[in-house]
C-alpha cells in the first residue's frame, strides 16, 4: 500500500512570494490533514478534511494560508503572501475516518525555508 | 484545551540497553487515544504505539511498551534492547473525543549509541 505523498520535499523562496504544496493521502482514506511543524517543536494542525469538506481550520491563518482538496482525494495548501515566520515544514497526514480514535499516517512533509 | 508536555528534549542510550521517555497530559476529557510517535531524521513520522484511556492494561508492540497512568496523566515509553535504528525524535500525541485533533508535544530527540 502506497503511503501519503507530498511535493516538493525542499521549497526556498523569499517574503513575500507565494508558494504551494501538494498532498496525495493513502487511497480510500476519507480524512486528510494539514501541519505546521516548526523547529524543535511538536506538529500543529492547520486544518482537517473529511472528503473534500473542511472540519477545523481555527489555527489556520486564513490572512494568507489558504486549503483545498478537490474531489476529496489530493489536497494542495498554498501561502501568499509568505512571511519568514512560515519557514518551517509542513506535513500531511491521512486517516481512513475521521475520529479521535483514527491513527494517522503521516507524509514525509515538505521543508520550507523563508528568506 | 489539551496540552502534552514532554520534558526531556535529549536522551542517550547505549545499544541494546533499555530507555523511557516521559510524557505527561492535561485533559479534563474521559474518552480519549495516547500515541507515540517517531520521526527519524529526514524521513516520515510513523506510529510506534497508542492506548485508549479507557484500557488499564499498557499497550506493547514488540521491543516498545508504555506505562500509562491514568489518574497521574502520565504516558512514558519505554524501548527495550535499543537499536541504532532508534535514533529519531520521538512525540507523545494527545487525541481526545471532544476534538479529532492531535495535540503533540515537543518532542524527545533519542540518540542511541553503538
């Protein structure tokens, strides 16, 4: 079984320029999740999907980040404008459903770094 | 809201000895999932482990075994004959009814060495 793929795994841009990254969950998993994971510090959830429906974007800085999975399968998460405060990487993650029993399963994240 | 403290950002292990890496909890939820996570360097977070609030026995899952305390929120893993290939970070996650949210805490970097 194929896990969860992102691209790009490296992504250098400067403040200000807008960038985007991709996310392909584990085939028939309904739930797909967004993290920011910055240095020495714990995964921190950005937003989570159920098919392509959004059920918690709160910590979501919806001034710049924005989300969408269509069709419920691939996810992309774009930022715009980028702010060097947003270096850091950015994983995904999938569940079969959604539910705090659900393990995730987790991509292997896409490293921004923020000039 | 939940939070998951772990208070050992590095540890060290000779190969083959035993390690427990500590995590604690806030949560005034009855229902809820704990996990161990891994994340080698530069590759992907994988589970090591989980235990549902509600069973009194610890999870184990070959060499990895936790010793979870309910009533002092606590949630420690213990790795048995330490490998090299345990060398990564390891994260305590927090995942509780009220929220399908993982909570994780900041992470424990495990050298292990030869």
């Amino acid at each position: 079984e194929a896990g969860v793929a992102q691209s790009p795994r490296y992504k250098i841009i400067e403040k200000r320029q807008s960038v985007a990254f991709w996310c392909n969950p584990i085939s028939g998993h309904a739930t797909l999740y967004w993290y920011q994971q910055i240095l020495g510090q714990g995964p921190k959830l950005l937003i989570q999907f159920q098919n392509n429906g959004v059920v918690d974007d709160s910590q979501l800085p919806k001034d710049r980040f924005s989300a969408e999975r269509l069709k419920g399968v691939d996810s992309t998460l774009k930022i715009q404008p980028a702010k060097l405060e947003d270096s850091a990487v950015y994983l995904c993650a999938s569940s079969k459903l959604a539910g705090y029993q659900e393990t995730q399963y987790f991509g292997p994240g896409t490293r921004l770094l923020v000039l | 809201a939940q939070t998951v403290t772990q208070s050992q950002p590095e540890m060290s292990v000779q190969e083959a000895e035993t390690v427990t890496l500590s995590c604690t909890y806030d949560t005034s939820e009855n229902n809820y999932y704990l996990f161990w996570y891994k994340q080698p360097p530069s590759r992907q977070m994988i589970l090591v482990i989980r235990q549902e609030a509600y069973k009194q026995q610890n999870a184990t899952e070959n060499r990895f075994s936790v010793n979870f305390q309910k009533a002092a929120k606590s949630f420690s893993l213990k790795i048995s004959d330490s490998q090299l290939g345990d060398t990564a970070m390891y994260f305590c996650a927090f995942s509780g009814a009220g929220s399908y949210q993982l909570t994780f805490g900041k992470g424990t970097k495990l050298s292990v060495i030869p």
